[in-house]
C-alpha cells in the first residue's frame, strides 16, 4: 500500500467529501455490508450490462493487488453483480475490496470474508456471463465520474472518489478538516455553556 493510500484509509470518508465539496460522493444507498468495514484504493474499473457479470471475472484478473473494483451495475438490484465466490476471488487476487452500483448475493457468506464490500443491497437472483461490458474505462458509479487510476474511499457512512489530479491537495484539505473537527469537539463537547455558546453563535450568523 501506497503512503497516500495508507494517509486517506485513516481518514473519515466525510472529511475527504467535505474536502471534494460533496461533488464526488457515490449515490448514499450504496453502503457496506457490515458497518466495521472500510475500503481505500485506486479504482479499477467495470462497466457491466444489467445481469451480466462476466466483465467482473476478467477484471479481477486484470486489476492489481491493493485496487478497488468499481463496478458500474446501473444500479439494478434484481440480479447480483457478484456473489461470495466471486468476492472470494478478489480477496484472493489481493483487491482492496469491491464497489458495486449494484446488488450481491449470499450476503452471509460475503460477510464471513470479512472484505470490503459496498454496494445497494442483496437479491437472490444471479447474472448471466455474456461478457457485455467494458474494463478499465471510465465509468459512472452510484451517479458519481470514477476513473481508472482514481482513490476511492468508503466507510460506513457511503463512498467517494477522489480524482488522481486532485488526490494531493485533497488530502491536505481533509486532514485540515479532521484537526478541526476534533479541535472542536474537545474544545465545546461536555461543556454546557460552551455548547450553549455555538449553538448561539451558528443561529447568528
């Protein structure tokens, strides 16, 4: 792992969000599959026909370790993108983990992986493996611009990209952002009047 990947894996998603202004972030339905997860990488991309998940085999062969699949499922939850097999296959293949616009099944035994996986939710039905699709390719993602090369963060709280040009000077921003925030809660959190005193000041503004 990088040291830039490694800085943004130990920051809260939001403050990077807060950095990108918002305009980065993945559609919120798109969530990991246990709360404890986190996921930080260069996204390796997928843009997939609805119930067709064939690209998704050819790019985990493709994608190298510490890369993030992003996988462009147009949103469509009643086929799965993936199952627990094929999650095992990327954890195996050493992915960061996988984000999908899109639905997984066997969620119990993709939770058992305990590997970052972030996508709308679950279904029972599978896709079928024509091999309509493209990798590495710029894509759409939960309604967000991913490209191949980019970091992609993602935590409890949703996911967000953040552009390879921009990754610098996005990563100074947010780490200011968290010093703030914690400054902040330190200085108010616990104290009546202090609290009392914010909130007053926010209201005037």
């Amino acid at each position: 792992m990088s040291d830039i990947i490694r800085d943004f894996q130990g920051l809260p998603a939001t403050c990077i969000s807060d950095a990108l202004n918002g305009l980065t972030n993945m559609d919120p339905a798109i969530k990991p599959v246990s709360d404890d997860l986190k996921v930080a990488g260069r996204a390796y991309t997928v843009k997939l026909r609805a119930a067709d998940n064939k690209q998704v085999l050819k790019a985990i062969k493709e994608a190298g370790e510490g890369d993030v699949l992003v996988v462009d499922g147009r949103g469509y939850v009643h086929n799965a993108s993936c199952g627990d097999f094929v999650i095992g296959l990327a954890k195996t293949m050493g992915l960061a983990g996988v984000v999908i616009d899109g639905a997984v099944r066997d969620i119990e035994g993709i939770r058992e992986l305990n590997y970052p996986v972030f996508c709308k939710g679950t279904t029972l039905a599978a896709s079928d493996k024509h091999g309509t699709g493209e990798t590495n390719v710029e894509i759409s993602c939960g309604g967000a611009v991913v490209k191949p090369g980019d970091i992609i963060v993602g935590d409890a709280d949703g996911v967000t990209v953040v552009p390879k040009e921009q990754e610098e000077e996005v990563l100074k921003k947010a780490k200011v952002k968290l010093e703030k925030d914690e400054k902040r809660e330190k200085e108010i959190l616990g104290d009546r009047e202090k609290v009392l005193a914010y909130i007053e000041e926010q209201l005037s503004k």
